[in-house]
C-alpha cells in the first residue's frame, strides 16, 4: 500500500510534456531578448573602438599638425620588382595611426622592414593575384589589430587582416581615390599640385593628400572623419562593393541599386566581387575608405578600369552589420549612429567635380542631403546627423 501510494504522487507523461512545452515556450521568448542583449554589448564595442580611432587620429594630428593621408607612401618603384622599395602609394593611413592606439611594435615592424619587401606588381582588376601582394604576403599586414574589428561583424578571413573602419572621402565620386599627376612625391594640397580632378577631394581623407583642422571650414562637429564598413565575404550587398563596368556609378550613385537582386535585396546580380575592408593596410578606395554619396548599408559599385573615370572612381558606401544604420566618427572625436533614412538628397544628381559638365559645381552644396553635406569638409555648409 505505501509503495501504491508513493507511485501515485509522481508525475504522469502528459504532465511531463506540458512542462517540456512551458519550457520550450519560455526559451523561445527569452531567446531574441538575449541575442538583443548580446548585439547591444557588441555594438558599444564597436562604438567604443572607432572613439579609441578618433583618439588616435586627433594624436596624430598634435604630433605633426595634420591628419594622415588616406592613402600614402613612397612611389614606383624603379627596380622593376627585383629589389622592391617602393609601395605606390597604396598604403593605408591606418598604419600611421598604429603608434597612438597602442601597436608601436606592429608599427616598428612596418617601418623598419627586415628583408625584401614583396613586390607590388601592376594594379590591375581585383581578380588578378598580383593584386594582393604584398598586403596578403607581407607578415606585419596579416596581424590583425583587434581595434580595428567589429565584433557584429562575423566575417573572419585566414591569411589577410581586415578592418571594418574606413576613411571619409567626401561627397564625391569622379576619381576620389586617384593620386595626383604630378606634384611632390608626398603631395600637399596646401603647396599646390596638379591632381585628378582636384574638386573631388572633398573629405577629410584623400589619397597623398594631407588635411588639417584648419581645412575643415563646415566645422568639426558636423563633418565625418571616418565610419563602418563590413568585410566581403560573399555578394551582401552591405559589406561587399561590385566592379561592374561602365555605368555612372561616380555620377549617379543610384544607379548602382541597379544590380540589387529584388528577390533577395540584399545581395547582388551582377559584377565581380571586390571585397570591402579585407586588407586593412591597403589604401584603395575600395579596401579602407568610403563616401557619403548613398545612405548607411546601400550598396557599392567600383567603376570598371577600362572606363575613363575607372579603377577609383565610384560609389563606396558605409555599412555594418548593425540593425538599421553604422557608426561615423565625427572631425572633433565625438561617435555617432548614422541610421539609414537619414537625408541623402538626390541620388540620381551629378556629384561634385571640377570638370564641369552635368557634374555639381565644384565648391557647392552637396546634392546627397545631410548624410553628403556631413561628408564634405569645405562647402559652407551646416550639417547635423542628430
């Protein structure tokens, strides 16, 4: 009878299934809670590591009162590749800032090469492998600095470092990341120069060109000085940018939603993939730079190099894997998340240029709205992104 009794208080097997139900139901509802929760650590993360850029950027610029070029370095080589010594201006402006966020070694490496220093080869489209030399070959561009990664982004690529903060260009696209002509070897624009287009260098970065505090006349609060990018991996388009020919992709910047596959909008149809953010020491345009031509997370075309604005010209649009917009970091330091609908103007205007034309007078306001007007340093013009 005690035994009967005892078998009695247990539990039946409906029982059992109701409260493996309940408790199914109940993971369900904290699930997404906790991903939320997790997402809003990780996105402080990554505004914390571009504010500790920022640091590093306005550092820079009390140590040699300017801020590093966007891309740099020392010429052609004249050796033809056989004792190389030279880096076509391909550098990033990341690696100048590695002494003032904590990667002096890393730094001492870069400076001081032992050995030959790979090869650069010709620059030609981005399926070539002699385009990743020496930035997929040479050791200290391998290391990858965890300040420079967004921990939302997932992407994660062996043999290459990658970066998810970028350099602002400005509003413009017709040869933004082309080098001068002519000039000094590290061109000035306050010495003069002859230079691609001139009136297309309206950010804060630019390649072989230095800037300073005094240049930014739209003042330091409402200009960017850099923002997110994602890592390509595949053909998203928020974290990849397209080489896909000769269409106006510098002149029109909408143009390029053009290739968006309208069956899964967020990936593309067409062009060949050139990732964003892969090489972070790499100064192309395309690798570690972006312009506020198109909102936060649009899509992204390079011009094709066949094309007589091509190879830089185009569309680079910021991006993240945050839900609805990116980080931008402001001139005077200060963070900002950017969302998506923020006013862009007409994305179907001319961009700015000094070629005149259909293109906006160089020295106007800019046609992309707020988010174009935040990008270009000097066009006396006020701009908040609040």
């Amino acid at each position: 009878m005690k035994r009967a009794g005892l078998l009695r208080a247990g539990f039946t097997l409906v029982e059992l299934l109701v409260v493996i139900a309940i408790i199914g139901v109940l993971v369900g509802l904290l699930l997404p809670a906790v991903q939320a929760a997790r997402e809003a650590a990780r996105r402080m993360q990554c505004g914390n590591n571009i504010k500790q850029l920022g640091l590093a950027l306005h550092n820079y610029h009390s140590a040699y009162q300017m801020f590093p070029m966007g891309s740099g370095g020392t010429g052609n080589d004249s050796n033809n590749g056989n004792l190389p010594t030279a880096n076509e201006f391909r550098l990033s402006g990341l690696i100048g800032l590695l002494p003032f966020m904590e990667q002096q070694p890393l730094w001492e490496q870069i400076s001081n090469p032992w050995g030959n220093f790979p090869a650069m080869g010709p620059c030609p489209g981005p399926s070539t492998s002699s385009y990743a030399a020496p930035f997929g070959v040479y050791e200290p561009f391998r290391e990858q600095v965890n300040t420079l990664r967004c921990p939302s982004d997932p992407v994660r690529l062996n043999g290459m470092a990658q970066t998810n903060y970028a350099f602002c260009y400005g509003d413009a696209g017709r040869f933004v990341g082309l080098a001068p002509q002519s000039g000094d070897e590290v061109f000035n624009n306050s010495h003069g120069g002859n230079s691609q287009d001139p009136g297309s260098k309206r950010g804060l970065f630019a390649r072989r060109y230095h800037y300073r505090f005094r240049d930014v006349l739209d003042g330091t609060s409402g200009t960017i000085a850099m923002g997110e990018i994602g890592v390509g991996g595949d053909k998203r388009r928020i974290i990849a940018h397209q080489y896909v020919g000769s269409a106006g992709y510098h002149q029109q910047p909408e143009l390029c939603k053009q290739h968006i596959d309208n069956s899964q909008p967020s990936r593309f149809v067409a062009g060949q993939l050139f990732p964003r953010g892969r090489r972070w020491a790499e100064g192309h345009v395309g690798y570690t730079g972006f312009n506020t031509m198109l909102p936060p997370n649009s899509p992204s075309c390079r011009q094709s190099s066949g094309t007589a604005a091509g190879g830089v010209s185009g569309a680079y649009s910021a991006g993240s894997y945050h839900q609805g917009g990116c980080h931008v970091l402001m001139a005077d330091g200060a963070v900002k998340f950017v969302t998506e609908s923020v006013d862009a103007g007409n994305g179907m205007a001319f961009s700015v240029s000094s070629t005149g034309g259909s293109y906006t007078t160089s020295g106007s306001r800019s046609p992309y709205g707020i988010w174009g007007a935040a990008g270009s340093r000097y066009a006396e013009e006020t701009s908040s992104l609040e």
